[in-house]
C-alpha cells in the first residue's frame, strides 16, 4: 500500500515527466537479442530449481507476458507495419 497508492519508494521509468513509450523504437536485431534474454530468463525461473516459489512464477508470468509484447513489435518491424525513426 505504501509504495503504490501513497507514490513512495523507487520511481519508474513511466513516472519520469515526457515519457512517451512510443518514441522508442527498436530495430529487428534488437527485439530478437530482447527475445532471446526473455527466453533465458524463462527458462531458468520455469526450471525445477525454481518453479516451487512464487516469486519465481509471478516473474516467469511477467517475462511471459513481456515476451508476447516485445514479439507482437518485432512482427511489426519486420513486416513494415511499425517503421524505426
């Protein structure tokens, strides 16, 4: 409650002031490298090692969810719907 409804703790970067998310744009090779780091990180915290904690399976969840995202934009990308500026 505190860090989220009263605004404390650390900022993000969608608090910063001028933050667009649609000014980033990410070329075809960078969206695969993120992918790719995204697949790691899956695969490690999905692992037997990890997969009994919550924790771990909240962040795989996110890392999911993070991969669909960054995958919908290099399809984008790659199809010339989304053009690098």
């Amino acid at each position: 409650e505190e860090l989220i409804q009263k605004g404390k703790g650390l900022k993000t970067v969608y608090q910063r002031p001028g933050f667009i998310e649609q000014d980033y744009n990410f070329s075809a090779e960078m969206l695969t490298e993120m992918i790719q780091q995204l697949d790691r990180l899956i695969v490690k915290y999905g692992g037997s090692v990890w997969n009994s904690k919550t924790t771990a399976n909240r962040i795989v969840e996110l890392l999911v969810e993070h991969r669909a995202l960054i995958q919908t934009e290099l399809n984008e990308v790659t199809s010339g719907m989304r053009k690098l500026g």
